[in-house]
C-alpha cells in the first residue's frame, strides 16, 4: 500500500496569471493499492460524477502505465470546479501514489512534470507539488515569500465553473498596454506578499488578463471582490479560473470579511477559512 496527499491551491491570484499560485489547506489524499484491475473509491461528497473524467485515476494510470492494476481510494476535501486546483491536487496525489505503489519516492519535479502535462498549466500543480506561495517556470517552480501575517478567506459559490470554459473566455491577443499594465500589477503582488503593504497589495489589484474577460461568465464574482475590500481585504481576486473569490487579510478583520461574504452569496454558496500549505505534497 502507498499514500500520497496534496494540498489545493489557489492560481493567478489576480494578476500572476498562469504563473503564481499558492497552495491551501484543503487536501486530496490518494491510497494505492496493487489489485486484480484498475478501481477507483471516493468518499466524501467532493467526487467526480459518472459522467466526468476521474483525474486521479488518470494520474494513476499515466504515472505506472495500464498494465500495473492498482485500487485508488480517494479522499478529497477540495470543491471540484471552483477554482481551488481539484484538478491538480488530484493530479498530483494520484501520480506520486501511483509512483510510491513501486516501491521507490518519486522525484518532485517528475511529479511536477507529469502532472503538469495532464493539468495543461503548471502553476496549481506546482503548488500542490512544493506548497506554500510559488511561481511556476515551465517544468520547474521557485518558492515566493508570503508574511506570516496574511490569512486567508474564500467565497466558494455554489455553482461549478469549468476551467474549459473559463478558458475559452480569454482573448487570443491581448494589448500591449494591458501587458505593461499587468506585469506591473504582477510584481506589486510578489512583493505585497513578501511584505504585506497594504499600498502594494493596493497596486496589484485588477487585473485585464483573465478576470475582465472571465466576469461574463460570472459576474457575481466582480460584487464578492468588492465586498471583501470593502470589509477590510487587503486584496481580493478570483480564485484560479473561480467562481471562487479569494481574499488576503489580517487577523482582525478575518471575521468581517467572512460575514460580509457570507452577505453578499445569501444562502448560494460556502465561507472558507484555509491556512496557508506550507508543505507539498506528503
């Protein structure tokens, strides 16, 4: 028997688009277990429907091959299709279970490699693979710094939002003012996290990428960003490709922010309070 467990994460983070990503306290485990044939057991109400690709038996399978039958029970805290990295998370539990299954610990960045190629983007894989607040560079990642004092709070709607059809939002050109603007708005993220000002968080706030095309598709989520700044964020974004909104807070204002969410989603969705994962997967 071999386990692995992986932790959530939340990309982009407003502008790191497809590149910053950190990981959360919300963790799929995966149990492999040499059987007669492939089978896969989820518990938990967090699982793919019948008619839905099993992301951690296609991990399983990509990792060992078809001919090395394992039996999979998952155990997933994340919320599928809200933009928390469910995908990736089960990517990458699935990979390196399947891997430990042979006896031996898989490498960190071949987890990161193969999870990555099913993904289709690497930055909630990397974070699920090192933790904590990363940047994503093609088939490998660097840690970021985050202050201890930043706590987080996420709006989890009730509806789902496909990361497929999130992408298929996205303009195929983008202007080269909103570039220069977005890469600005990037680097006051990095180093809002590193130090926590607020007037930097404040500079990397918006973002013309992903979010602005995206708010079509959900437009609830441009009133929980205001919401939550309005609580007393110091920055708010969508979570990944959402419908989850994310906030960044400190210690005092974790309540109102978690109050005025919960406000504003009356009654259609879920507050969060994850810490931040300082660890990868384990």
């Amino acid at each position: 028997m071999a386990e692995a467990t992986a932790p959530g994460s939340s990309a982009n983070l407003g502008p790191g688009f497809d590149t910053v990503a950190l990981a959360l306290e919300l963790t799929c485990r995966v149990v492999a277990t040499p059987g007669p044939t492939w089978k896969v057991t989820h518990h938990g109400s967090h699982a793919p429907g019948s008619d839905e690709s099993d992301a951690v038996l296609m991990a399983a399978q990509r990792a060992v091959g078809p001919d090395h039958h394992l039996e999979l029970d998952v155990h997933n805290e994340i919320p599928l299709g809200r933009g928390l990295g469910s995908s990736a998370a089960a990517f990458v539990a699935g990979v390196a279970a399947a891997l430990r299954s042979l006896g031996s610990e898989p490498d960190s960045l071949r987890v990161l490699e193969i999870a990555s190629d099913l993904e289709g983007h690497s930055d909630n894989v990397a974070a699920s693979v090192f933790g904590g607040l990363v940047a994503a560079l093609g088939t490998t990642a660097r840690p970021l710094q985050i202050d201890p004092s930043l706590k987080i709070v996420v709006a989890v709607p009730d509806r789902r939002l496909p990361t497929k059809w999130a992408r298929r939002a996205l303009p195929e050109i983008v202007e080269h003012e909103a570039a220069a603007r977005s890469i600005s708005r990037v680097v006051a993220l990095v180093e809002a996290f590193r130090t926590g000002e607020p007037a930097l968080f404040s500079a990397a706030a918006g973002d013309e990428l992903h979010e602005g095309p995206r708010s079509a598709l959900f437009p609830e989520a441009d009133d929980l960003i205001f919401t939550a700044r309005s609580a007393g964020a110091l920055h708010a974004c969508w979570s990944g490709a959402g419908p989850s909104v994310l906030a960044v807070v400190l210690e005092d204002r974790i309540e109102p922010v978690m109050a005025a969410l919960a406000d504003e989603l009356d009654g259609e969705g879920t507050i969060l309070r994850p810490e931040v994962a300082l660890e990868g997967l384990r």
